[in-house]
C-alpha cells in the first residue's frame, strides 16, 4: 500500500498538487503584476474590479458544468488537460495586449480554462482519498498551490527589478511553468473514478443535501465582500513603494499560506471545519478594516501575513467541509457549484468595491469587505449550531 504513495499522499493527490504548483507559478507571476501593468495601459481602478470581475463570473459557470459532467461520465482527467491547456496556450499573449480590452478578452478565455478543470480537479482528489483525512490532502494541496504562488511573484519581481516596467518578460517566461503543468496531468495523473460507473441522468440536484445549500448561502454573503486581490496590491502601491516591490507582498501573503496549510487542514480533521471557517472569516475581517483605516507600508505587511492566515484557515476547510456533506457521486457537481458562486459573486463584489473605491474613497471597499465577512461570521455561527442541535437530536432518538 506504501508503494502507491509518495510522502503518505496518494499518487494522484501529489502530482495533483505538483501540477498546481507549477500553474500556479505561472499564473501568479501574471497576476502579481497585473494590477499595474493595466495601471500603465491606462485603466482605471473600476476598470481593473470589471476586469477580475466578468473574467472570474462570466467563466464561473463552467465550474458548475465542468463538475457535473465529470461526474456524469465518471472521469475528471480530460477536464483537467483541457482546462489547465488553455492556461499555459493564453499566458504568452499578454505580451502583445495594449488596451485593458484586450487583457479582458484574454483573462477571459484564461478563466475559461480554471472553469473547466477546478471542480474535476477538486473532485479527482477527493476520489482519490482512501482515508478519513480529507482536511490533510486538500491542505497538501493548498500548500502545494501556494508554494507556486510564492515562486511566482518572486520571479516577477526579480524580472521587473531586473527589467523595471517590462512586463512582456514577465508574460513570456510564465508560460514555460504552465506548459510542465500540462505534461505533468498527461504523463502522471490517473482518472480516480475508472473503476466507477458514470452518474446516472436522473440525479439531479435536489439529492445535494440542505445542509450544502445552507454551506453555499454563507459562501455567497462572504464573497460578497471578497473583492479581487488585486485592490490590495492596488492600496499597496499607493503608499509610494516601488512597483516591482509589489509581487513581493503578494509572495508573503502566499508564503503564509504554504507553512500554515497542511497543519491546519490536519487540524480541521480533528476539531471540525466549522471552526476553522468562523475563525477565517473573523480575520478577513480585521484584514480588510485595517486595510481601510491605515496607509502605511509596515502596517500592511502585517495584514499580509494575518492574509495568509485567513487563506489558510478558510480555502481547505471549506473544500474539506463539501468533501464532508457531499456524497461520493456528486462530489463533482458539489465543487462546481461552490466554485461557480464564488466566481459568479465576484463579479458584484468586484463591481461594488471598484467603485466605492473610484467614487467614495479608497478606505470604502474595505470597510464594506469586513462588514460582510462579519456577517457570514454570524451565518456560519448558525450553520454550526443548527448541525450539533440536528446531530444530538438524532443521537438521543436512537
């Protein structure tokens, strides 16, 4: 049994997360800079939100699709090869864009890409899971993820100060990262449900259960509020910092991620998800408040590192937590439908902060984030209780 795995994960879980590290190198060297280098091609902060936000929305409904036709046809592998393809084939030609038009086209097709293989991804490593310790290989993967995300900005930050203000370098070089993901998916991974039969027609999605779509609706107030990352590095780089010390931020924000992920997704197996995502959500919270209040560079290299504190607590819980509610056939759809609502939600969550930050000031956004991470806080309060009460009710009758 050792023998199918490497490092106690399962094949499939490893090179699952290799193949994140690897695209996510490359798509966080794009996008550490690409705040500013639409700041250079004349786009206002509203125009950046819209650019995230109809990017990620607009391709969000094929997380829903992709996850439930994986499991229709039993198979996540060619969702993952197609998906993570379109990534490394867009990446070269933001060099060539020149208008914040061209980069939507491109963050468009881009997204495209995520929509497709994030849910059979998703759904490939839960399948693959042999024990109880879904919160351990989905932090595996979180780290995984992040580690890419560290390496990536902190390649774009040695290019620009190498190369100050050329981000064609930057665009170029972070494709080769995105082609090895591909080959990685096609040479190593293996389909987690051959042995299965595909997902009959007739399930549908009233077999989800109430307590996933309870799960969702706190989801969606939260996003709400979670605006894209790149108005951080916006806010960032007003305080009068060099640009090509920005990625250097976003690489902290990561860096936290990474030593934080596995130990909290082994954590969350054994005191529960719930507590983990209420406490995630209270630290987005005080992020975002002092994001508004402050201006200073020191005080925001702190609300980085507590950043990726709250990435850690919240994104492998919560993958960890459908993992939970959502039964072996329907995994697919279950992450489709998580992913869709968060990629749906931040288009208005985008849109709302862009122009509170155009129209009122750039304090707003913020504020108004902290403000709904603290009433999903309240939500998943709820969601917690309600599930120990059901739980102790069927306990007594038994």
């Amino acid at each position: 049994m050792q023998k199918d795995k490497i490092f106690g994960l399962e094949k499939n879980v490893f090179y699952t997360g290799l193949t994140s590290f690897f695209t996510d190198t490359s798509t966080k060297m794009v996008y550490s800079v690409m705040p500013l280098f639409l700041l250079s091609i004349g786009a206002s902060k509203t125009t950046i939100s819209l650019i995230e936000g109809i990017a990620e929305s607009t391709a969000s409904l094929l997380k829903a699709l992709s996850g439930f036709w994986s499991d229709k046809i039993g198979k996540n592998k060619p969702f993952m090869i197609i998906g993570y393809g379109i990534t490394a084939i867009v990446t070269p030609f933001y060099a060539a864009a020149i208008t914040p038009f061209q980069v939507l086209y491109l963050r468009f097709f881009e997204r495209i890409g995520k929509g497709l293989r994030t849910a059979p991804r998703d759904s490939l490593i839960s399948g693959s899971i042999r024990n109880n310790d879904a919160g351990r290989n989905f932090g595996f993967h979180k780290a995984m993820d992040n580690s890419g995300a560290i390496l990536g900005p902190l390649l774009a930050f040695l290019l620009l100060y190498l190369f100050p203000l050329n981000y064609g370098y930057i665009f170029l070089l972070a494709t080769i990262p995105a082609i090895i993901g591909v080959i990685t998916i096609i040479v190593l991974i293996k389909e987690a449900h051959s042995d299965q039969l595909p997902v009959k027609s007739a399930l549908s999605l009233k077999h989800l259960p109430r307590r996933y779509w309870f799960f969702l609706a706190v989801i969606f107030v939260f996003s709400l509020g979670n605006s894209t990352d790149a108005l951080l590095l916006v806010k960032t780089s007003e305080t009068g910092i060099k640009s090509s010390y920005i990625p250097f931020f976003y690489m902290i924000f990561n860096l936290v991620a990474v030593f934080l992920a596995i130990p909290i997704g082994k954590l969350s197996d054994k005191i529960g998800r719930e507590k983990l995502i209420i406490l995630g959500f209270l630290t987005y919270a005080v992020v975002y408040f002092f994001f508004g209040k402050y201006k200073n560079i020191n005080v925001f290299l702190f609300l980085f590192v507590l950043y990726g504190f709250y990435s850690a607590l919240t994104d492998s819980s919560q993958k960890a937590m459908i993992s939970d509610i959502v039964s072996k056939d329907l995994k697919g759809t279950g992450y489709g439908l998580y992913h869709a609502v968060l990629g749906i939600t931040l288009l208005p969550a985008s849109l709302i902060a862009g122009i509170l930050y155009d129209k009122v000031n750039s304090d707003a956004p913020f504020y108004f984030g902290a403000v709904m991470a603290l009433l999903a806080t309240i939500l998943m309060t709820i969601f917690t209780i309600t599930h120990r009460t059901k739980t102790k009710i069927q306990t007594t009758i038994t």
